[in-house]
C-alpha cells in the first residue's frame, strides 16, 4: 500500500515511516527538511520502498501537485511546526500557513485524488487549558486552547471534520501526548524537546544534569507506541469516532530520576541531581504545572489499542536505541 507522510522527516514523522517500511508498505516522505542521511540507510535496509519529496504543506499547487504525481491510497499529515511563545510572534504567518492553512491544502488534495483514509496527526495541547484543570481528560472534554500552536491544532481538528462532513472524507484525528523515543533530535521546527532528549544531550557533552526540584506531571508516550497507534488508524476498517487521545495512560511519576538511573546503564558518565533552592534547572518537564493525563479508552477499545509494557521497559529500549544508533546525533 502507498502512504505519504507529510513531515516525515520530523520526529514523530521519522517514528511513523520507519514502521510502516518495516511492514512493507510503499511510503512517500514528503517534508520542506532533507531526510537525515542516517534515518535513509536505515530505512533503505527495511522492505518497504522509500521516497523522499521535498514539499512545502504552506504551497498548496505543490501539494497538489505531489498527490497527482504519487496518488497514495492513505495519508498521514504529520507536518507541523511546534511552536513556543517566541516563535508564536516573531513567525506568526508562518506557523499559521504550514499548521492550519498547510492542513487545508493537504485535506483539499486528499479529497481530488482519491484518498482512502487519512490521519491528521494533532496534540493533547488541542486541549489548551483543559490540561490543567482535571486530572484526566477524554475526546469529549471541551478544549479550551489557549497558545498560537494549541489553537491551530484545534482548528486544524476542525477543518478536517468539516472535509468529512461536507466532501465525504474519509479523516481522522489523533492528540498526541508528550511524545519521547528514538528519533527525536533539534529539527528547528519543535520549540519542545522532550526531557529525556534533554538529560541525554547534557549528559553526551559532559555536563551535570540539574533536574526541577518539582516534577510536572506529563502525559508521556512512547514514540513506537505512537507510530502504532497512527497505524491502527490508518488501517481499521471502520472507525466509531473522528478524534482519539493517543497516549499511554500511565502516571510517569518521578520519571526525571527514574531516566537518569536508567541511561547510566550505557552512559556511565551521567551526573544529576536535584536543583537546590532557587537554583535553575537545566532541563524541563515542558512547563510547570501537572498536566491531565489523557484517556486511551476510545482507542483501545476500538483498535485494541495497547501501549508497550511499563515506563521501564520503553525506557530501557529507548536507552539501547540511543547506545544503537549514536550515528544519529554525532
């Protein structure tokens, strides 16, 4: 089956188009970024075949153009910028052109060539506010968004139910929680690295790692379990709902210690400890206050949906990918 991956190159992208090579699928990396050299010889030794396009979502005659030209039978539009408050205003246009306009393009071609299915790749930030004020949030808590990202994300939510409604489009959306895996690297695009990407690129150059003296609760999910959930939709057959919390359900309480202990197994060298009063940490949990941890029920009951067997197995696999594949980051 021909996919395009629309952001393929970005990190939950990258997650995405290697395990749909690893089945065998036909897959089309369309992204305005190079695909990293190190992620090709990779995914050339898996039995899927690979094309890398370069396309730009914000131009919509190229989009159109690179539907016409691959005609896939099912679409995963990952391509997103994350953007903090600083790029919020110093890239406004931008950021509205390639995450709400950039959806619209991709939703529009879909519909001229025929799409089966496509997955719109969204974030539990689609939630704004919400995140904070309960402690578990489902599809059916109102969103409250509340940052330049958060609202495009929702929009964009918004303009694919209406693709569905009004021209029959086969779409449907999937929040990610915080997402942390093998992959993930500084795209330029993503104003938010997870915090154990942070700890292991203080702890590759050498430096202490000073962790929050209180530690934000985060909706953490694996970035295998992401790719397999997006493929689980691609693949059902019928789908009950447009929009599904893609996560893993688990309280990653003290996961700043906890990772730390467990990326010295390869990297003897790890040094943290726990930020004195009034000192400054020098990695992040992605804000201060605890977040709601999403609901997974919609999608595992529907999919069967599960994600892998505890924090620290996923860690622990995430710690060899990282000793595996150091080619990556160097």
């Amino acid at each position: 089956m021909k996919i395009l991956v629309t952001g393929g190159t970005g990190f939950v992208g990258l997650n995405i188009v290697e395990a749909l090579l690893a089945r065998g699928d036909e897959v089309v990396v369309a992204s305005d970024a190079t695909l990293p050299a190190y992620a090709r010889s990779v995914f050339e030794r898996l039995p899927g075949r690979l094309t890398d396009v370069r396309a730009d979502v914000a131009d919509s005659a190229a989009v159109d153009a690179l539907f016409a030209q691959h005609r896939p039978v099912g679409v995963v539009h990952a391509a997103v910028i994350t953007a903090g408050e600083v790029r919020e205003f110093a890239a406004f246009d931008r950021v509205v052109d390639v995450n709400l306009k950039g959806t619209s393009h991709v939703l529009a071609a879909a519909v001229a060539h025929g799409v089966r299915r496509l997955v719109y790749t969204s974030s539990g930030s689609a939630y704004g506010r919400a995140l904070v004020e309960s402690a578990t949030v489902t599809e059916e808590t109102p969103a409250k968004p509340d940052n330049l990202y958060s609202i495009t994300k929702h929009a964009s939510e918004r303009v694919c139910a209406r693709y569905c409604e009004l021209r029959g489009l086969d779409v449907v959306c999937t929040r990610l929680g915080s997402v942390f895996g093998p992959w993930e690297r500084n795209t330029g695009v993503r104003d938010s690295l997870s915090l154990p990407f942070q700890v292991f690129r203080h702890a590759a150059a050498g430096n202490e790692v000073i962790l929050p003296r209180a530690e934000a609760r985060r909706d953490w999910v694996y970035s295998r379990d992401v790719a397999s959930g997006v493929l689980g939709l691609l693949d059902a057959k019928t789908l009950r709902h447009r929009l599904y919390n893609l996560s893993s359900g688990i309280d990653w309480k003290d996961f700043g210690p906890s990772w730390c202990e467990t990326l010295k197994r390869t990297m003897p060298q790890v040094r943290f400890r726990i930020a004195t009063e009034n000192e400054t940490p020098n990695v992040s949990f992605l804000g201060h206050r605890d977040r709601a941890l999403m609901s997974i029920e919609r999608l595992s009951s529907e999919i069967g949906f599960r994600p892998r067997a505890g924090r620290e197995d996923v860690s622990a696999e995430y710690v060899t990918w990282l000793d595996t594949h150091r080619g990556y980051h160097e």
